[in-house]
C-alpha cells in the first residue's frame, strides 16, 4: 500500500495500479485498497473497471461517500448524466451525514448544474447554505426554487419560498425584486446556470493538465524567458524595453545606434535558434553577443545563465545574479545559482542561495502583503543555519529543498504543503514551508502528509489518522503533526481528545517562546469548549502578556455573549461589567463600552429590573447624546416606574438638545416610538404635534408624519396611526379631506 501511494503521489498510476492490486491479492475486502485502485484506474480513464472497483468499496462500506463520488465523475465523463445526478445525491447525503458540508454542496452543485430544473438540488442547497451561515449563497437558492415552483404552476408556494429568503436576509436585492415581480403578478425570470458545472470544469481542468505538461522552475523560467524575448525582438524601436541601456559613444555616427539594434537582434534570433536545436554552447555565445551589444533584459541575462551553468560557471552565476532581479525569473536563478555553488561544495552560500528560491516559492501560496513578513522568517532560517557551520546540515538543507521544489508540478507541490500549514493572521505570521521541509525524513512527511491530505478529501478519516501517527514516529515532537490530528479528531466527533491535543500544542508553543501560536491554537481549543474557564483564563493571560488589550478584553465579551445564550442571565451581565471595568483600565474605547452597556441594560430590561435597566441608558446617554433609542427608552423607564414627571422631563430634553443640533426629525421620530408604546398618552400626543410643527418644511413634517403611519398600521397599530393622522391633519394639509377619509375608515373599521 505504501509503494502504492508512493507512486500514485508522483502520478504513475499505473504502477500505483499494480502495488494495489497486489495489496488486494492479500486482502481482497480492503477497503482502501479498493479505493486506491479506483482512483488509479480512473486516472487512466479505465472507467468500466474503475466503476467495478467503486462499486465493491462502496459495498464494503456503505456509509463512505468517495465511492459514491467518484462513480459520479466517471458517469458524467461517459455522459450518462441521469445516473451521474443519482450518485451525486447519494453522496452529498452521506457527506451531510458525516458533518461535511463542504463536499455535500459540491455534489449538490454537480446536479443543479446538470440538471437545472431539479428542485430537490436547490432546496437543499438552500437548507445546506442557511446552516452554514452563507445567506448570500442561500436566497439564491431558495430564488432558483421559487422560480422553478412558480413556472411549474405553484405560485403561492413560490411567494412563500422568496418571503423566506427575504426573512433570512432582508436587504437582498435580487429577493426584493423576486418579491415585488411576485406581488405584480408577473414571472420570475427563468432560472439559468453557469455554463459549466463543477464537474465539468474540473474535467476540463484535468484534460487542459494532460494537454500542457507540468514544468519545473528552471523550465517555467525558460520558457518565459524566450517568449519574452520572442515578444521584444519584434519591436526594433528605441522605446523596446531591451535596448533601455544601449551604451553608445559621444562621438557616434548618425544610424549607430540603429545598427547596433540590428545586430542585438540578430544576435537573440540566433541564440533562440541555437536554443531550439539543443545548441547550448552557440546559444550562450550569441546570447553574451546580445548583452554586449547593450541588452539589459533579466530574460537575457536569465537564458544566458541557464545555457552556461553546466560548463562556464563564474559566467553563469553573474548572468544569474542579474537575472534573479526578476519576480519572474528570481526562483530559478536561485535555484541554478545553488546547484553550482553545491557542486563546488559552497554549502553555505548555496544554502543561502536556495532559501531565496524556496521564499519565492512558498511566496506563491500566500497573499501579496504577508510576503514582508515571510522574507524577514527566511533571512532569520538563512541566518540560524549559516551559524551551525554544520556542513553534513548544511548539505541536507540544500538537498532537500532542491528535491521538494526542483520538480514538474511545483506550484501545486507548495500549495499543498501550505494547506497542511496553520492559517496565518496578522497576529500570527504565516509559517515558512522551509521548516517543514528542514525536518529529518521530510521527503517522507511531506508525501505522508500529502497522503493524509487526500484521505482526508476522501472522509477516509480513520486512515488518515493511521498515516498521521505513522508519520510522528518520524518527528514526534513536531507541532504541524498533532495539530493535524487534532482536526481529523474533530471531525471524528472526539473533541475531548482533540481539546487535549491543542492544549499540549500550546503548551509547546509556549515552552518554544512562541506565545502567538499559542494563543492561536488556544483559541481552537476554546472555540471547541467555549465555557472551558481554564482555557479562556489561559488565552485571555496570554493575551495581555503580548500587550493584545483587546482581544483579550473580546475574549471576554465572547465569553458573556456564552453565558448569555446559555440563558445564564447573571453571569453574563457579571462578564460585561467586568470587561467594561478592564476597557475602561487602558484607552478609553467609546463606542466599545457604548456597546457593553447596551447589552448589559437588555440583560436588565429582560429580568424586569427597571431600575436598574433605568441606570445604565443614563450612562449610554453621557457617552452618546445623540442616540435616539436611548432617550427613548430613558422616557419609557421612567414611566414605567411610575414616574411619569421625570418620563416628560426625559423627554423635553431630548426635545430640546435635538432642536440644539437642528435634528428635530429625529425628535419626531423618536416621540412617534413613544406614541406607538403609549399611543393614549396626552403629553405624547401633544409633543409630537409641536415638534412636527418645528420642522422647517411643513411638507416635510407631513410626509414623516405620513410614513410613520403607515409603519403604524402594517404592524397592526391602528391606535398609535390614528394619532398620526389626527397630528397631520391639526397641521393642516391642503389634502387635509383626504386624512379625514382616512382617518374616519380608521375609526370605523
């Protein structure tokens, strides 16, 4: 079996085929094995046996989804689509059963994309979306479903499926628009899907890989380099970016400086061609010719040092040191400049020199502005090793790095090493891929990772535990490991051990000096026991000792929000006010404790502690004057404390401080929320009058007025909306009649 995903994990799958049917020959019912050997014939597009394979596997274990998976794939590929969509729902419900969401919504994908018109594959598409918090992703589905419905003749079905993707997310536009075309009575538009589906896409992908070989970084570079140079020798002119440096003498006779560019040229159209017959000699000569002549392109100078690092070395190492200038041609001119520098037994140089190549690599895998804090990581390896001065290590650090990148397929090589990775944060620095890769026995812990990785994909998760354990033999103490089976741990529902497992990381970590990591698997551990005291104390002490106020201070909050979910009252508001202590200790943040207040009065309103409910919107009030719901609820307080005199002198000075800072609309709209509670109340009654009058624009007043009523009645207020039209109508209107209308169907209604 290991011989097996040893080729396989190089793409020889024929050979991968044979190891496994051996393995099969000694345990006919594996079921990795069987697996294995599906997916080895299927990449061969020996897909009637590969069907027969996936077929005994899923009978031997019939609650795996990859069999199901990858039977889908090969019927799409031998385009019977309907057995395709058959095993594609199959495996998206056992991937739900298995907690893999992910997986499940790629299968239901694959159907919709196929089959448009299934409303099963929208529906629980929709469901899936909802669970998982992605809304956006949700009402489409739910939008697609209602289409399909309304099409199908079943209007008021479909109204209730886009009234629900309104609820789920109210600001959707496209399901506002769905809504009002539905209370128009008009049809949806048809529901179209992207030209291609998951599956195909992925189909294309694979035949694209078969069409262009993979190349490694010195013939990626290559390749670039001479189409670079095939583009500019096009372009004799004087701007041509290849003659930006063309050295010409004072003295120069007209038309030099255009002979000169011929003979460049000539000289590059001689060494391409030179290339191109496998000439590498002849190549060089012209390509130096053309750098003689004035050419200053890194492309050059990159082909000139790639064609002469075999036999004229010093020649090859300047021509490369030019070229490695270049983000484009800079890893393979470090990786070409430390193979000759390890040739000639220059460790240390060359160890440096191929660092440099592995940050451009491990570059790739990572946003643009993480790349600062990379480079400064692989200066501070390039240092640590340097000093050794171990020369056995030194070499093993060359090796290695040349084994993992030196090779067809490295993109997709550092890609998959940095997904195996901790994710990065601003707080915690991504980690280079090089120290992965500096490990003893890392060509065996990267392909055994790699191996893990797939299973994983697979939700062969025992196996890929079983591949984890085998590769901590080989570096016990590595953190990368135990933390990668802490995940597979969650995923087999075993948080207790997987709690265990982070909070031996952290300790490591810690132990190492490397509080940020700590904390960041800390807050893994937390995440899985949220009202674990002793995990959150830990985090929240490591967050204060690497002076990160406030995320420990959101630690906290997050433990309240806990407790208050948990419907543990008392402890919740003990935890605000306890952060609200802790903010108020360092920088003063406002609208931080504006926030922390205003939870910590909802916690009194719903225990009906009025008073002290009371007390707290009086300090939200101090920092933020201008909130209208807290004034609001200062007069509602009082008045259902029974003081009603402090409940209109509450309100009069809201009143007035808004009339201060020319806001008096919303002081009407925020003495129309207090009619709407107490819409019998005289003093409300007269006071939104005489705020409405204060408005500049009478029309304006009117037209609030107006709005708010009809607010009013969709919610079934009819009382409070009653005393809006009475107020617009004592404003006296030109239209004045028709408020009366309205106002008269009101009260006899």
């Amino acid at each position: 079996m290991r011989q097996g995903h040893s080729a396989a994990w190089d793409q020889r799958w024929e050979q991968a085929a044979r190891y496994y049917r051996e393995a099969l020959s000694e345990a006919p019912d594996d079921y990795l094995a069987l697996n294995s050997l599906g997916l080895s014939l299927m990449e061969q597009g020996q897909y009637d046996e590969a069907l027969q394979v996936y077929r005994k596997a899923a009978k031997r274990s019939p609650e795996d989804p990859a069999p199901q998976e990858n039977m889908a794939k090969i019927y799409e590929a031998q385009n019977r689509i309907e057995e395709a969509v058959l095993l594609s729902f199959q495996a998206a419900d056992l991937y739900l059963k298995a907690h893999n969401a992910d997986r499940a919504v790629q299968n239901l994908q694959r159907v919709s994309a196929y089959r448009p018109q299934n409303m099963r594959a929208h529906t629980q598409l929709a469901v899936i979306y909802e669970r998982i918090g992605r809304l956006p992703s949700a009402v489409k589905e739910y939008l697609a479903a209602a289409t399909i419905t309304q099409h199908n003749g079943d209007p008021q079905t479909a109204r209730q499926m886009v009234e629900y993707a309104l609820k789920i997310q109210p600001n959707s536009q496209e399901a506002i628009s769905a809504y009002e075309k539905l209370r128009a009575g008009k049809l949806l538009p048809e529901y179209k899907p992207g030209k291609s589906g998951p599956l195909k896409g992925s189909l294309q992908r694979d035949a694209g890989r078969h069409r262009e070989p993979l190349r490694d970084p010195v013939e990626d570079a290559t390749h670039y380099a001479l189409g670079v140079i095939a583009d500019l020798v096009l372009d004799p002119s004087e701007t041509n970016p290849l003659f930006q440096s063309l050295r010409l003498s004072n003295d120069e006779k007209p038309g030099k400086s255009e002979m000169e560019r011929i003979t460049a040229l000539n000289h590059l159209l001689a060494a391409v061609e030179a290339h191109s017959r496998g000439r590498s000699v002849q190549a060089a000569s012209e390509a130096e010719k053309a750098i003689n002549a004035g050419v200053v392109h890194p492309a050059v100078y990159f082909l000139l040092g790639f064609l002469s690092h075999e036999n004229d070395v010093p020649k090859a190492l300047q021509a490369l040191s030019r070229s490695a200038t270049d983000s484009k041609l800079a890893m393979a001119s470090e990786l070409l400049i430390g193979g000759m520098l390890e040739e000639e037994k220059n460790y240390t140089e060359a160890v440096d020199a191929y660092l440099r190549a592995m940050y451009e690599a491990d570059a790739t895998t990572l946003p643009v502005e993480m790349s600062a804090a990379l480079r400064l990581q692989y200066r501070q390896i390039s240092e640590q090793i340097i000093k050794m001065q171990d020369e056995e290590r030194l070499h093993y650090v060359c090796r290695s790095i040349n084994g993992q990148i030196m090779r067809r397929g490295w993109r997709q090589q550092v890609q998959g090493i940095r997904q195996l990775l901790p994710p990065a944060s601003p707080e915690a620095p991504p980690n280079a891929l090089v120290m992965l890769m500096l490990l003893p026995n890392s060509n065996q812990i990267v392909a055994g990772l790699s191996r893990a990785q797939r299973l994983v994909s697979n939700n062969d998760l025992l196996a890929a535990l079983e591949e984890l354990y085998y590769d901590l033999q080989l570096a016990p103490s590595e953190t990368l490991l135990h933390e990668l089976i802490a995940t597979i741990m969650i995923k087999r529902d075993h948080l207790d051990a997987a709690i265990e497992k982070y909070l031996l990381i952290s300790r490591k970590y810690e132990l190492d000096g490397d509080r940020n990591q700590a904390v960041r698997v800390l807050s893994q551990a937390n995440q899985l026991s949220p009202t674990n005291l002793t995990i959150r104390n830990r985090l929240i002490e490591l967050l204060f000792s690497l002076d990160r106020r406030d995320d420990a201070i959101r630690q906290y909050v997050d433990l309240a929000e806990t407790y208050y979910r948990l419907a543990d009252l008392d402890k919740a508001r003990a935890t605000y006010l306890n952060v609200l202590r802790l903010s108020q200790k360092g920088e003063s943040n406002r609208d931080w404790n504006i926030e922390i207040l205003k939870r910590v009065a909802d916690i009194d309103l719903q225990r009906l502690d009025w008073r002290q409910a009371l007390r707290i919107f009086d300090q939200i009030r101090g920092l933020d004057p201008e909130d209208m719901e807290t004034r609001a609820s200062l007069v509602e307080l009082n008045y259902r404390l029974g003081q009603e005199a402090a409940a209109i002198s509450e309100l009069d000075s809201a009143v007035t401080y808004y009339d201060q800072i020319n806001k008096i609309p919303t002081a009407m709209r925020m003495i129309s929320s207090l009619v709407a509670i107490r819409p019998d109340n005289s003093d409300m009654q007269s006071r939104l009058f005489a705020v409405s009058r204060r408005v500049k624009n009478m029309t304006d007043a009117i037209s609030l007025l107006d709005s708010y009523a009809d607010e009013l009645l969709e919610s079934g207020n009819k009382p409070a909306a009653i005393v809006h039209l009475e107020t617009i109508i004592a404003l006296g209107p030109p239209n004045t009649m028709e408020y009366r209308k309205v106002l008269e169907q009101l009260r006899n209604g």
